[in-house]
C-alpha cells in the first residue's frame, strides 16, 4: 500500500496553497514563484543513535513504522473464526472529561461525522462483528483511577478487562502487582507495527513490559511533546525559517533561548514581564522532562540486561540541566502558567510555546498561523533529535484478575490491528494532516516528532519523587545543583526501584 504520507502531503498542497505557509517572507507570489526558503525536509531524521550520550537508543524511522502513518499490510495472528459468544469487553478508561489533553473513548455509540470519532466507530463495530463480542467502557475519574482498579482486582469482580490509564497511574499500579506482564499475555505480538516500539523499548524491566501503547488508542500519540511557533512574529523580527533551522541541525537549546529572547517585550512598560507582555518561549514543569529527553539524557537508563540504573549523576547531565534551567528562567520565558500557554499563542503574545500535539485539534479555530517544531537539540553536536510523550499519555495494562488472558489476547490484538488500519489513517491523514495542521512543512516536522519518541522511566516511575523534585523545586528554582538532591535521595530512589524489580520479578 502506498504511503499514506505521500496522500498528507497532497491534501495539505490542495488546501494550504492558498495560506501563508512558511515563515521569513517566504510565501508563494501571485506569478508562481517559488520560494527560495522553507525547504520541506526529506529525510525524517532524528533517529538513530548519538553515540556520545548514555542511554542513547532511539528508533530509526525504519524501527518505528509509524513514519507518516503508512499502513502495514502485516495480518494479526490470532485464531481464525474466534467466537466469544456475544461476551462484553470492558475497558477502563480516564475521565474524557478530566482528562482534555487527549482522545480517551473507546466507544462511540453512533456515527457523528467527527472523523476520530468515526474511525472508532467503525474499527469498534469490525471487530464486534468478526469476534462476536460487545466493547464497552468503564469511566474512572482521574482522582480515583489507581484505588477503582485496586478495588476491582481484590474483589475479582472482573469489572473490566483491560484499562487504559495515564502512565503515572498504569506505573504505579504494575508496580504494586496489580498487573499481569504483557508478554505473557497470549496472542500479543509486539514484533507487529502496531505496538509503539518506543514503549516496547524504554519501558521494559529485565525485558518485560507491564504498559504499553499501541494503535488500540490514539492517547499516546496526542501526547507527543512538541513546540509551536508564531509565523507573523518570524517575519516581523525578520527570523530565520525555523524549518530551515531544523532541517539544517542547527534547531539547539542555543538558538531557542537566541530567538525567545528577541521576541520578548515589556508591552505596557511597567518594567515586569507579566501576562500584559509579550514572551519568547511559553511553557510549563513538563517541559523540564521534555528538553533533557531531547538532548538524549533520561533519569534512568538501562544496562545490558535491561535493568535500569540512575543515570543523572554524570556530568553530561549537569551541563544538560544548567542549560534546560538557564532557558526556562529567562525573563522571556514564562513557565508558570499552563492556561495562559495557549491563549498567550493564540493572542500574539508569545513566539515559541510547548503544546502536546492534541493542542493542534483545540487551536484549529484560532485565526494566527502557527508552525510545529521538535524540541531542540542540546547542541549540534547531537545527531539526532528526541521527542518526549507527555505524562497524561493513557497506556495499556491488563489486570492480573484478570479470568481468561487468550481471550483478552486475542481482543486487544485485533482492536490494536484494526486500529492501525482504520483510526490511525483517519487520525494522521485527515484529523492532522489535512485539517488542522497548516503547512506542509508542519507534516515534515511531525514526522521526525513521531519517529523519535523516548520515554523516561525516570519520569514514568518517579522513583524516590525524583521527576516531581527536579520539575517543581529545583527546576523553577533556578538551582543548579541536582548532585546534591541525588545524594540526599540516593538511597531512595534505589530503595523504590528495588520494590519495582521485585514486582517486576526482575532481581
């Protein structure tokens, strides 16, 4: 089949020729001139490994399948004919409500002409049809996720069959044996395209995996950590292209704290830079976990036999901290105020803001036109870029009261395929792609985003607070000196990561 970003690109010229695409003056003229910047990038790197940092593993394009979307022609292997008699599948999900930065339905009762809403609909009723079962959901306010599904295991009421929860909360339930392994789970194939290699990957212990994210939802991909960029204020500040900056190696923690600093004003002249003013860089605490993931550092990193170890104790790591810290004090950026990061973009008042990509869906009413970027770069040293997966990304896990696991198997493989087939094209190619991302470049950069997805299990686990102490205390607090936090907390972390390995059974 052929790729499906090839047909992305062509949606994306039939609808944005029209639209000022690209930044720097550099728009197509009235005679069809083309323009001699905002060259589109051809390659989607930011894959392979450094080398020259620790823990530097991340996946090719090639490792992924999820370049552009393309659909896999690759079948599930489960039983044919599987007949469940009409059983109910439910899935425990997080409050849509509560939980706004991403997608959590699983079902959807009729078709609404919602293009996500529809792929749902139709991947749902597939597999209902093929395997004789009814997908139904269960709803768990954020606040009560961990003790609802603590409550149902201990009694095996088998209130649910599976869940889909925010990994802090899948985390720290696997860690308390609520969960079964997936890899002992039947019928599973990670080796298949629609299992997120990037959670295969970072988020086994002695190589075996309690949460994962795969095609079944498209939760883990609305929370791919990314950067938004004013294209009016590039051009009224006469800034570089930042496509070309990218596409170039050179889009580094440098060249951001460079260009936000250019855009910062003091509008009303009161000498304070407030939400009256006008910014460089907008963000929030997460962003400490989304920037030393793009310089490839992580809090924890793993051995040769998978087994984790801390890994923020070198002195790559300081001097990745001194500059996330350096960046994320400036008086251009302000890092306090999550709501104002989208109201601050969408009124002017900012030229660089870190969104989630779910933020795109919400920003399509706003009339300012924006780019998408991935994180920066340490320094140009670095070869490749690095993306983090926000926090509230639900995962996969299967509770270990789970009465029948090839049932559940075969359930979720089928939904996890379908999923690929129906949802993730109607996600990427036409939700994204088509509808609401603005310019072809944007899809370019969206590519080397979802290519180079990490996560930390630093970050997942949060070991002895260590994520929550670096990104609310030591972060905000301009303080430098995380070898101290380590030796106050060492003994700590090791302690709780030890508890991990034990339910982990990795000793």
């Amino acid at each position: 089949m052929k790729s499906m970003k090839i047909i992305a690109v062509l949606l994306i010229i039939v609808m944005v020729i029209p639209v000022f695409s690209g930044c720097g003056g550099n728009h197509k003229t009235d005679s069809g001139e083309k323009p001699t910047e905002n060259k589109n990038i051809q390659n989607g790197d930011g894959a392979a490994a450094d080398g020259e940092n620790s823990g530097d593993n991340g996946p090719s394009p090639a490792d992924t399948g999820k370049l552009g979307f393309s659909v896999s022609d690759a079948k599930e292997n489960i039983p044919e004919n599987s007949n469940f008699n009409g059983k109910d599948f439910i899935i425990l999900i997080d409050d849509p409500g509560e939980q706004g930065w991403t997608y959590t339905n699983m079902v959807v009762e009729e078709q609404t002409g919602d293009t996500i809403e529809d792929a749902y609909y139709k991947r749902n009723r597939n597999i209902e049809d093929r395997l004789n079962i009814n997908i139904k959901q269960k709803i768990t306010s954020l606040g009560n996720a961990r003790s609802n599904f603590k409550k149902a295991v201990d009694s095996g009421s088998n209130a649910f069959d599976v869940a889909l929860l925010r990994y802090n909360d899948s985390s720290a339930l696997a860690v308390s044996n609520y969960c079964v392994a997936l890899n002992d789970v039947p019928y599973l194939d990670f080796d298949k395209p629609w299992w997120d290699k990037g959670s295969l990957r970072d988020l086994s212990i002695a190589k075996r995996n309690y949460l994962m994210a795969s095609d079944i939802s498209i939760c883990d991909n609305d929370n791919t950590w990314l950067i938004y960029f004013d294209k009016q204020m590039i051009m009224d500040y006469g800034l570089e292209s930042p496509y070309n900056i990218v596409s170039g190696g050179r889009w580094t923690f440098d060249k951001l704290l460079e260009m936000m600093k250019v855009a910062e004003l003091d509008v009303n002249g009161d000498g304070k830079m407030t939400k009256a003013d006008q910014f460089g860089f907008l963000t929030h605490g997460e962003n400490y976990a989304g920037m030393w993931i793009a310089a490839n550092q992580t809090l924890i990193a793993k051995d040769a036999d998978d087994m984790p170890y801390i890994a923020f104790n070198t002195e790559v790591f300081f001097n990745v901290w001194g500059k996330i810290i350096e960046i994320m004090n400036d008086k251009s950026c302000k890092a306090d105020d999550i709501p104002f990061i989208s109201s601050g973009l969408a009124n002017g008042q900012t030229l660089f803001a870190t969104e989630i990509l779910k933020f795109v869906r919400d920003y399509r009413v706003n009339e300012r036109e924006f780019g998408i970027l991935p994180i920066p770069k340490y320094d140009e040293k670095q070869e490749n870029y690095h993306t983090y997966v926000a926090v509230s990304a639900p995962l996969l896990i299967i509770p270990k009261s789970n009465p029948d696991f090839d049932t559940a198997g075969i359930i979720v493989e089928a939904m996890a395929a379908e999923g690929h087939r129906i949802i993730m094209p109607a996600y990427y190619e036409v939700s994204i792609a088509g509808k609401f991302v603005r310019d072809v470049e944007s899809i370019d950069m969206l590519d080397i985003a979802f290519s180079t997805r990490k996560y930390d299990l630093g970050v997942v686990f949060n070991w002895g607070n260590m994520n929550t102490e670096l990104s609310q205390k030591y972060g905000p607090k301009n303080n430098p000196n995380i070898s101290s936090f380590l030796e106050m907390r060492e003994e700590k972390i090791k302690s709780e990561m030890e508890k991990t390995f034990a339910a982990f059974d990795a000793n």
